[in-house]
C-alpha cells in the first residue's frame, strides 16, 4: 500500500501554492478541497486526484504545522 501511494506520488507533482515547494515522499502537507457530489466524488491515484480537485495546497512550513 506503501509502496503504491509512494509511485502515484511520482507522476504527478503537488507544489505549495505559497512557496511553490515540491511536496515530497514522507512530507506533511495541507490540502482544501471542496466537499464534491456524492455522485462525483473523486476516485483514483490521490495526487492526480489532488491535482485536480485541490483549492488549495500548503507545505507543512507554510501551513504552519
Ligand atoms: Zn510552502
């Protein structure tokens, strides 16, 4: 499971919207999202998910921990 969410991580790269930091493997970081349609919740490999859905994405030095 581990090893999977750490290749869906590769593909696609998630960067802080403040500091444009590249979020990486093992890293906390903060994500707004909009609570979607029941019938359009997003399903699929997290970071494209993410890419996609997210408002909002912050490092953990940006989001404040
Ligand atoms: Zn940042």
């Amino acid at each position: 499971m581990l090893e999977k969410l750490k290749d869906h991580f590769k593909e696609v790269e998630l960067s802080c919207s403040k500091c444009g930091k590249v979020m990486e493997e093992g890293e906390r970081f903060s994500v707004t999202l909009i609570m979607p349609a029941e019938k359009q919740m997003p399903v699929g490999q997290l970071d494209k998910m993410l890419a996609k859905r997210a408002v909002n994405i912050t490092c953990g030095e940006c989001s404040g921990r």
